[in-house]
C-alpha cells in the first residue's frame, strides 16, 4: 500500500525533486515547486509530468534550467482525519555523478499535496507533506 501511495504521490505531486531551453519553451504542464538555493536565488520550477526523478526543471521567471542529480526528501501521509498514516524518507541519486559535478547548487523545497481521489490508491483527503533537498546544476540561459 505504501509503495502505491506513493507512486501515485509522485505522479500527482512530483518529487522533486529537476539542456538548455529558453523560457518560452517551459513546459506548460507538469507540477511547479518553488526553490530556494544556496547561489541566493530562488527558482519557480515546472517539471514536466512522467519523465522520472531526474528531470529538468525549467524556472517560470527566467531561461534557467535545473538539471538535478541528487534529491532527498522526507515526508509524511495523513488520512482525511489527519492521522498519519506512514512516514518516508527517500535518497537517489544519479550515480557518482553528485559526487564529481562541479558548481552545484543545493536547493530546498516544501510542499503539500491533499488528494482529491481522482488516483484509486491515494483517497480523497488524503494529503502528504513533504520537506527536502536536490542537488544540482543550474544551466545558464541563452
């Protein structure tokens, strides 16, 4: 059961967690997330839905683009009488290459997500919270 709340989080809510593009190519679907990051920028990130964790997250304000190899991220599932139903906390990242990428930038993110029922296996009312980290580069625009 957990493992398909949250999948069905992750394909409602995205976590998170994020090639160059100009900002009139931002994706105009998908799941945004605001970041603040330790380059003293803050970044409002569309990622596109489907395309997995590592996905890059194109900022709305600018040209810049996210391209993230590390996310970590701790949250937590309530029911509708916000009981909590299970608490997570999950770490990928894309290889070694976290370890090797130079100029990276930390960024945090919170959000909550309350379902509305329409994914079978995360019931109406049902919300996760969700606080983390991603580890990335962001790629100037042009």
């Amino acid at each position: 059961m957990r493992a398909r709340l949250l999948t069905a989080l992750v394909a409602s809510a995205a976590a998170f967690a994020l090639t160059l593009a100009p900002a009139g190519a931002d994706p105009t679907k998908g799941e945004r997330f605001e970041l603040t990051c330790d380059n003293g920028r803050n970044y409002s990130i569309v990622v596109a839905p489907g395309n997995g964790t590592f996905t890059p997250g194109f900022d709305t304000n600018s040209n810049a683009v996210l391209i993230p190899v590390s996310l970590a991220f701790t949250g937590v599932i309530r029911d509708a009488n916000d009981i909590i139903v299970d608490s997570f906390t999950d770490v990928e990242t894309k290889g070694s290459v976290g370890k090797r990428l130079k100029n990276a930038v930390t960024c945090t993110f919170s959000f909550t997500f309350v379902s509305d029922g329409s994914e079978p296996d995360f019931p109406p009312g049902f919300s996760v919270t969700a606080t983390g980290t991603v580890i990335g580069k962001v790629t100037p625009g042009r």
